[in-house]
C-alpha cells in the first residue's frame, strides 16, 4: 500500500500524537495504529474553534466559498491515495469511492455557489415608520448569522460524503461555523487522508488553524466531552439510533442545551399499489431486491418493507424478489461490528412465529447474504421489533388486504427519512389517499423509484419525523441542511458602517 499514514489527530494546524492507539480492522489489506482521542484533545479543538470564529464567522461569503473549492481540489489531488485505503478498510468497491469522492466534491462545490448567491442569508427589510400612529416603527434589518463551533461526527457507511469532508462539515463551513470532526474508527485512515487536505486548503487560504480539527475515535468518552463541551453550539451526526438517542439526550442535559441534528436512519417502506403490481409485479419485485443489496443494504435510505396486497399480483412481486436475492453474492460488511449486528437482526426475526422465512441465508465473518420475510399487516402492527431498522440486505414484505388495510398500515409506521409509492395510472386515487399519511411520515415520497441514492440538490430533504432523525425540521443533504448552522439576528435602527457586510445597503 502506497499510504502511510500519520497516525495523529489534526488539532487547529498540528499533528498530534495521543496517549494510547487503536488498531484499524481494514476489510483487507494492512492495518494500521492511530492514535485514540482524549478529552484534553477535544478542549484544545473546542478552544481553538472558539477562537478561529471571531475571524472565520465574520469572514466573507467569497473567502469561505474559495476556501470550500480548495477543500475540493485538495481532495481530489489524493483520488487514489483516498480510494485506495477507503476501499481496504470498508471493502467497498473502487467504483462506489470514486463515486462517493465525486459527490463529496460535488457539495463542497454546490454550497460555494451556494453562498456566493446569498439566497440562504433570507434577508428582510422593514422600513421605518417614523410617521405612523400612535407610534413609530423602527428600521427594521434581518439577516441569516453562523451559530459558532459545531461538532460533527463521522458516519461508518459512508466515509467521504458523510464524514470527515461530507455533508455536515461543508454546510458548517459555508455557514462561518469552525468544525470539530469525531473521525469514525471503521475508516481512520480515510479521514485522516481527507483532513490533510482541508489542512492543505487551510494553508492555501490563510484560513486561521482552528477552523477545522479531526480528533481520532476510538474510546467513547471522546463524544461525550465533545457533545458536552460548552464552547461546542450544535452537533451533526448520522449513525445508529441508540448512539444518537445517547447523544441528543447529553445535548438536552447541558446546561445550555444545544440542536442535536441526528439523522438515526428507517425502514423506508415501500407501497405497491394493485395496478401497478398487475402491469409489472416481477419487475418491481426485481428492482426492490437490486435496492435492498446495493451496498450491502448498508444505506440508511434502505428500502427494507415492501407493502403489497395479497392475491396473484402480489405473489408475482415477491417471488421475483425472492428469486433476484437467491442469486444476489454475499458482500463485505463495513465492520466486523455491523456485520454482527446485522446477524443479530436476522436472528431475531428467525425468533419471531409472526414472521415467515422466505430466504434465509448464514453468515460468518464480516459477510452479509440477502434474507427475506413476510408478515401480514395485523402481525406487522402487533409486534413493533418488526419495524426495528436491520442495518444490512435484510427485506420484509407485509402483505395486506385492500385499501383500507394499507392505510391503516402507513398510520401505524414512525417517522421515515423515505416513503415510496409504486403506481400506474389507474391507482391515482389510491395514492392520492396514501399521500397525507405518507407527509405526516417522511422527508422524502417517491413515485415508482427506489429511495437508495440521494441527490444532493437545493430540493433535497434527508431527514424526517422521529426516529428518521431527531429535528423533523433539518435535513442533512441539500443547500437547505446550511440552516441548521445559522440562526436569525434583528438589527434595529442600525447604522450601516456597523451592520454585518451583507446587510450593509439592504
């Protein structure tokens, strides 16, 4: 292997070593020791952010968009240094690197033209009223401010454009807010390779070093400090719902509290409406199981419920399914802990008489095997483990009886990042009466597609009511998730030598 890493945090424009290491479990390949976060390296990264913000908060949208774009080409100028230890430590395919590369670069990119635009500072007016009875009104401005340092903590699925470089950390840059990372220990060395080259950006911007520190994980009370560190004003975070619950609840706790944005992941279930399930039942039942394997189901927008009524046309549906994920190969799992844990989710279904196994497969190691089950909606809706996400190729369809049946079924699911809804023309009425159910219950609906794949996109809503996520309001893709990091500021009869330079002149 080409890379070597330099096995330290980046601490505000500095390597540093840590007390004690951990070693990574690459899917092949060489594993190497890194250093494992501290407290103390946390409150220099805070205090470092706290200081940089007196600066980078009240920079320039053009000096944060020139230094978003030179984050991009930083990274792409170490492409295969990146590709290369991504794909040994996650066992995720060049293809999908270089894929994932060209979306991280992508946002950074989208959310500098973003800001030079300067749409999102939602500036408003209020003219004075000097004249009015019975009294004035002042002259009213209102502009869009960076909340200050954020904290962000590294996904394990995606290891370029939802952690170190990803999602949260551009739109936490192009809002003015510094940004602590929480490296996740799935993909150390792809983080670190990503952080050298914010670092190199930094340089090449005269940026102040504390705009940007990546703290190596490794022990849990890394994320607690962080969480709980004062200097610290909101948190981006996507991974499981256990780790985000903890989390958002110590956010609550502080005696400040703070916005936790945690997208926690869901089922994303998917509704098949009986003419579409009579023109092309085997397809969809084909295109459901390409979806449900595509990165070894370890996407959080996973299609892992199928509804579909009982009957000839709905049979056609699942046998397909089932057919396509005979054949489908096993894949390598993230880490040996997901593949675990997608094992104990397989076993719990194997545990439940509701269920029906229509496609069981064992799995050792780090390796995951399609499995599909099928339940009816009272079933469905008397055992709640059963709408419990399993992080993995793992496919439940629910089988209904007519309208009223798959109604009451979409009344019963929690809050979704996806809904989707497969239908042809002659279901319009059908789907009409789903969609105020399915508004009620996700970010995103979709008509005959499949929610794997999101686009990063000024429309684009990754989030949803909880456990989707825990702010129904955010998301945590798209230009909109840069609001997240800002919060509205009023200034009354403000002379403009002292405004903020972008309400100078409004």
């Amino acid at each position: 292997m080409s890379f070597t890493p330099k096995s330290k945090h980046l601490i505000a424009g500095e390597w540093l070593d840590g007390p004690s290491t951990f070693k990574s479990e690459p899917a092949h390949g060489e594993a190497f020791d890194y250093p494992v976060g501290t407290p103390d390296l946390v409150n220099k990264a805070c205090e470092a952010a706290e200081e940089a913000f007196w600066t980078y908060g009240y920079s320039s949208r053009e000096t944060r968009a020139k230094f978003l774009d030179t984050i991009a080409d930083e990274i792409e100028a170490r492409g295969d240094e990146i590709t290369e230890i991504g794909t040994s430590e996650t066992g995720l395919p060049e293809a999908r690197l270089q894929g994932e590369r060209g979306r991280t670069t992508g946002q950074l990119r989208l959310f500098a033209s973003h800001i030079r635009d300067g749409g999102y500072l939602d500036v408003r007016h209020d003219e004075a009223l000097p004249d009015r009875a019975p009294l004035p009104r002042p002259d009213l401005k209102m502009v869009q401010r960076p909340i200050g340092p954020v904290a962000v903590f590294g996904a394990s699925n995606f290891p370029l454009a939802f952690s170190t470089a990803g999602g949260d950390t551009a739109a936490a840059l192009a809002a003015g807010c510094p940004v602590v990372v929480k490296g996740h220990s799935a993909h150390p060395g792809t983080g670190e390779i990503v952080a050298q080259a914010i670092d190199a950006a930094i340089q090449k911007c005269g940026i102040h070093p504390g705009v940007f520190s990546l703290i190596q994980g490794g022990k849990r009370d890394v994320g607690t400090t962080l969480v709980e560190h004062p200097l610290i004003k909101a948190v981006g975070f996507t991974g499981s719902l256990g780790g985000g619950r903890a989390l958002f609840n110590l956010c609550a706790a502080r005696p400040e509290p703070i916005p936790f944005f945690g997208e926690l992941g869901s089922v994303n279930p998917m509704f098949v409406l009986p003419e579409a399930a009579k023109a092309r039942g085997a397809a969809m039942g084909e295109g459901w199981a390409g979806s449900l394997t595509m990165g070894a189901g370890q996407f959080c927008t996973n299609p892992g419920i199928a509804v579909v009524e009982k009957g000839a046309d709905g049979d056609a549906f699942v046998s397909a399914a089932k057919e396509a994920l005979s054949k489908a190969a096993p894949q390598t799992m993230l880490t040996d802990g997901i593949a675990k844990a997608y094992q104990d989710g397989k076993a719990r279904f194997d545990g439940r008489n509701a269920v029906q196994p229509l496609l069981t497969n064992a799995d050792e190691g780090r390796n995951a095997s399609p499995n599909l089950y099928e339940t009816d909606a009272a079933a469905y809706l008397q055992d709640h483990a059963l709408g419990e996400e399993v992080f993995g190729p793992l496919g439940l369809v629910v089988r209904v009886n007519g309208k009223e049946e798959m109604e009451t079924l979409a009344k019963g699911f929690e809050g979704q990042l996806t809904a989707t809804i497969h239908m042809d023309e002659g279901d319009t009425e059908r789907a009409r009466a789903l969609m105020p159910i399915l508004e009620r219950k996700a970010g995103r609906i979709l008509v005959n597609g499949f929610p794997t794949g999101v686009e990063v996109a000024d429309t684009m809503v990754h989030g949803g009511p909880y456990p989707a996520s825990t702010n129904f309001g955010a998301t945590s893709v798209g230009t909109l998730s840069i609001r997240r990091f800002l919060r509205p500021v009023c200034y009354q009869n403000m002379p403009d030598a002292i405004l903020p330079e972008d309400l100078a002149g409004a």
